[in-house]
C-alpha cells in the first residue's frame, strides 16, 4: 500500500499537501479506517488542502 500511496503522489503532486492535514483530530489514528478517511478529507478541507489523497485512498480500498 506505501508504494501505492507514493505513486499516487507521484502522479498528483498535491496529494502531498493532503499530508499536512493528517491527525488533526482529537481521536487522531485511534479511529476505524472508516471514520478516519472522512476526517481527513475534512482536515484537507479545513487547510484548503485538494483531498485528492485520501478520496483516492477511500476508493482503492473500497475497490480491494
């Protein structure tokens, strides 16, 4: 999964913003992988980060 994430930043270089917005929530990684991908996306959306990465993380593992 950490060379699937990579290359997707590669191929977004804004996915690398998306970072910056990572466990800036009080639970922080102690939520389910269900709750904790809509917190992201709303941290990205909170520092006007794209999103891009976690929205794509969400569908890769829905995909799986």
């Amino acid at each position: 999964m950490v060379s699937a994430i990579a290359g997707e930043m590669e191929r977004d270089p804004l996915c690398v913003d998306d970072l910056g917005a990572l466990n800036r929530w009080p639970a922080r990684s102690a939520v389910p992988i269900a709750e904790y991908l809509p917190l992201w996306q709303k941290s990205c959306a909170e520092l006007g980060a794209c999103g891009h990465l976690p929205a794509w993380l969400r569908t890769t593992l829905e995909a799986g």
